[in-house]
C-alpha cells in the first residue's frame, strides 16, 4: 500500500509538471501507466520478495522501512519520514545515504522536470508565472526532519542500551552489527562479490580493500546528487541499487526492493534499452544461482568459481540496469526540453 500510494503521488506530481510546462496537449496524458499499481504489483509478485519471505528473511522488515521513510517524505510526513529512516539505518546502516533523497524531497517537493525548463517555458512567453514554477528549495521541512530523527534516534539507542544492558551495552551492539558490516568477517557464500574478493586477498592488503569498497559507495553520491537533484525518488532508488550492488551482505531481498522501486517510473523509463536483455539476464541468474550452489556446497562437483560467476553476472546485470536507467531518465528530461524549446541540439547541453 506505501508503495502504490507513493507511487501515485509521484504520478500526480509528474502530471502537474507537465500542465505547468503547457506539455499536456504534445504529450498523450491518457497513455502514461498507473506507476503505482505497477509497483506494487512488481514487489508483491516478484520471486525475489516471496524467496525472501519463505526464507524468514529480516530484509522485508528493512524494505518496509525504506518505503516508510520515502512515502513520508513524498507526503510530508516528516515524523513517519524521520522514523523510517532512523529505523532502516538502524537495521542495515547502508539506508543511511538515503538521507540526501530525503532532503530533496523536503526540501523542493516529489520528481519534476528540471526548474529550468519552467523558466525556459515561461520566457518564451514572456511572462514569469510564478504560481506554475516549481517550489524553491525551503530549509524549516529539512529542519523539522532534523529534529524528529534525533528524537527517534535518541528513543532507539535507550531502547537498545535498556535491553541489552546484560550483554555489553551499546558499543558491544555496534560492534556486532555495524563492525560486523564493515569488517566483512564471515566469508560465506552469497549473491554478492566481496565473499570471493576478501577470501581470495592477501592479509596484509585486507583493511585497504575494505576502505576502498566501502568508500566506492560514498563516491557516488555526489555527481548522482548533483545530476538527479530534481528526482529524488528516483535517486533513493539508484542509491538503492547501488548499496545492493556493493554491500557486505547482500540478499535477493534488496533486489526485490530497488525492482519494485523501479515500477514508480515506467513511464520515463519506456525507452530504456536493453530491458529484454536485463530480464532474461535476472531470469537467467535466479535460476542458475541456486543450482551452482548446490552443485559447490551440496554435491561437490563444482567449485566456487561456478557460482562466483553467476555473482559476478549478477552484479553486472545490476550496473547495466542502473546505469541504462539513469540514461533513459535523463534522455526524457532532454526529450520534455526539446519539445519546450524545439531545438533537438539544446537536448546536448
């Protein structure tokens, strides 16, 4: 239901857009998806979601508090934003970047078109309206957020420190779960690629591989920020992605959440290539995985070379899509310029 609700308010977001830009005559409204129903649909039904389920993973729990956090954002709910946030840090430490989506949302308001091509529109005619240009950036939404996930924070911790006071109290929990994240100790077989990587490399260059992995995320959140400041649903979900990508513990249970965020914009992304491609491949993945597995663990007549490649395919179908998503969203924020200004070599700049 958070899904299907943020995905319809995305929907009427992207609408307005539209009507503010004059666009709504050029552009066949009547055809544009339901995004939500369709995302919805896509979590619920997916493979990956059910295996998750069957399998008593604690990764739907982590999913629900994503969703949380950006449909309390999308609505400005900033109580149920902050506490979304703080409860999927909590559990996972990787939502923590979430935090920069989550300001764009609060900050400036759900997806749109980029403000310049308002202000191109509007100069075209003349006339600055500025009721149909989209809000600037307000800081007291940012604010009050701030204060509420310090709040929740705060509860957390207590709650934490009250229950394991017997058990080493709150560093012992955070060596246990976050040291235990970062450290990447337990080398058992998984659907990612940092497994192979670290039971492969020498001691001596262990602790700079773990620097250069985890910081590999943090790179990325700039130049994506800087470039998709005006979809921030649609950066939580790069973001997403990409900590599925790189994390220490992955679970198909992440994919099925970034798979699902993916359906709240099957409309910008209805040129994207390779889509045949990426679904054979995902196809392809889940059903080889399991069978390289056992034929490693179980029966003995593998190695782990045969299921660190369908890792290794994985993590490239996971780039391909990432990387051709972001594409196709910026060629339509291009597409929408050209139509304002009508001049296809703007569409370069």
């Amino acid at each position: 239901m958070l899904i299907r609700a943020t995905g319809q308010n995305l929907r009427l977001a992207y609408l307005r857009g539209l009507e503010s830009l004059d666009l709504v005559k050029q552009i066949d409204v009547s055809e544009f998806l339901f995004s939500g129903d369709i995302a919805a649909l896509i979590y619920l039904c997916n493979p990956f979601t059910i295996v998750a389920c069957v399998g008593l993973s604690t990764s739907p729990i982590e999913n629900m508090a994503v969703i949380l956090c950006l449909y309390g954002a999308c609505s400005r709910l900033i109580p149920l934003a902050a506490f979304g946030w703080v409860i999927a840090t909590h559990l996972s430490l990787y939502p923590a970047i979430l935090i920069i989506p989550v300001i764009f949302l609060l900050g400036c308001g759900p997806d749109s078109p980029p403000r310049k091509l308002f202000l191109q529109r509007h100069q075209q005619k003349e006339v600055l309206n500025q009721s149909k240009l989209p809000p600037g950036f307000s800081w007291g939404p940012i604010i009050h957020f701030a204060f509420w996930a310090f709040l929740w924070s705060v509860y957390v911790l207590v709650l934490c420190g009250i229950s394991l006071k017997q058990f080493g109290g709150l560093w012992e929990m955070f060596k246990s779960t976050y040291g235990f994240i970062l450290t990447v100790e337990d080398l058992s077989p998984n659907i990612g690629v940092l497994w192979y990587f670290f039971a492969e490399v020498f001691e001596f260059f262990r602790n700079f591989f773990l620097i250069v992995f985890h910081v590999n995320i943090l790179f990325m959140i700039l130049p994506l920020a800087i470039r998709l400041r005006h979809r921030p649903c649609y950066l939580a979900f790069v973001y997403v992605a990409i900590c599925s990508m790189l994390k220490s513990y992955p679970s198909v249970g992440d994919s099925a959440l970034y798979l699902g965020l993916l359906g709240w914009f099957v409309n910008e992304l209805a040129d994207m290539q390779f889509s045949l491609f990426l679904f054979c491949g995902y196809v392809g993945v889940s059903l080889l995985s399991p069978v390289m597995h056992n034929l490693w663990i179980w029966r003995g007549t593998g190695n782990a070379n045969f299921y660190f490649t369908t890792a290794m395919v994985y993590a490239c179908l996971q780039i391909v899509l990432v990387v051709e998503g972001v594409s196709a969203v910026l060629n339509h924020d291009r597409k929408l310029r050209i139509l304002i200004t009508g001049k296809p070599q703007d569409a370069k700049s």
